[in-house]
C-alpha cells in the first residue's frame, strides 16, 4: 500500500499553466511562499495578503503540489514487440494532462526532446494504447521521434488534484527496461511484472 500523505522527495507534479513537471524544489518553494505570505513577510503585512495568500494555496492544489505519486501508469510489451502504455487512474477519478517525456540519458536533466502531450483535464477511465499514439479525442500534441530512441528516458504522468486527495499516476523507464521485457511482461514501479501483478498494485495504491 501506498502512502497518500507524500513527502518532500515524492513530489514531482504537473503544472496547471505550462503542462510541465513541478519537482519537489519547486513544490517546496511554493509552499515556502505560502508560509512566508501566512507570516506576512512577503507582503510586508499590508493589506491584501489574504487574498494573495488563497492564490498561492489554490495554485498549489492545481499544481499538484502535495501530491503523492503513486503507481498507477505502466508500460505493456504487446506480443507483436510493441510498447503500450497503460493508464489505470483510483476508481471513477477524473485525471488531467497525461504526456510521456523522453530525453537522452547522456544529458544531465537534458531538454525532453520526444514524447507527447494532452491539454485535457477531465478524463476518466482506464486506458490502454500504443505508447507514442494516444487515443485521438484526446488531440496530444506530439513532438520528436514516435518510437523508442536507444539510451533515452521516458515517463509517462498523469494528474488527479481534489483538495486532500491528490495524486500523480507514474512511471520511468528506459529504453532498454522495455526492450528487455517478455511480451505481455508490464514495467511499473521501476521493475518488470506481469499483467495481473500491475492490475493488483494499482488497485492496491489507490
């Protein structure tokens, strides 16, 4: 089971306004704003704080600051060798802006260069496809190679932010993590499973 009250080193979360990724510096240096704001060091006590304070906690909700990341994404070998990806959001939870990112592991923190991205932010239900072409209601906006590129990372994320109960569905992997599977073998938090394993490990997060 996983723990839904995240710390710190767990944070790593979408960003309403770009569609990027938050880490955990930049969740703590907004919730670091909210103190200092309750404090009124920010402001410098003057009239208004409150107000600006009730901004900084909502775009810390929609940012997915605070957010747990749980396993709830993963990658399928099909039996044809193609990768698939898989989308398993808690129950009937609504989720937003799923995206995969890849970038060149010879490149510390390098610019994501392949992948795609979805806008959406009210959809529902699990979901299952080849992992460089999205279902397409939900128009992703691609970008770079549409296959697996060798000595790449990639993950896959995805949001679902309700005050007190937020979290990312995630995983990593490599090129090579992928091409090492047996087909119908699942990759989800960082090793190798079967179909029914990652089934259960979902569930069991939520």
């Amino acid at each position: 089971m996983y723990d839904r009250n995240p710390t710190a080193a767990q944070q790593w979360s979408y960003d309403s306004a770009t569609g990027g990724v938050l880490n955990a510096a930049a969740c703590a240096g907004a919730a670091d704003q909210k103190r200092r704001l309750a404090q009124g060091e920010v402001m410098g006590r003057v009239r208004g704080t409150a107000a600006v304070l009730g901004t900084v906690v909502g775009a810390l909700v929609l940012s997915g600051c605070g957010a747990v990341d749980l396993p709830l994404a993963g990658v399928r070998l099909g039996a044809d060798g193609a990768p698939y990806a898989l989308i398993r959001p808690c129950g009937d939870d609504s989720y937003r802006k799923p995206s995969l990112d890849g970038s060149a592991k010879s490149i510390d923190d390098g610019p994501v260069t392949t992948g795609w991205d979805v806008a959406k932010e009210e959809l529902t239900g699990d979901a299952e496809f080849p992992l460089f072409s999205p279902p397409a209601a939900w128009q992703a906006r691609h970008r770079g190679a549409r296959r697996l590129l060798p000595a790449y990372h990639y993950s896959i994320t995805f949001g679902h932010y309700v005050t007190g109960d937020s979290y990312n569905g995630v995983v990593t992997f490599t090129t090579e993590d992928i091409t090492a599977l047996e087909p119908g073998q699942v990759w989800a938090d960082d090793k190798a499973m079967s179909l029914g394993e990652f089934e259960k490990l979902a569930e069991d997060s939520c």
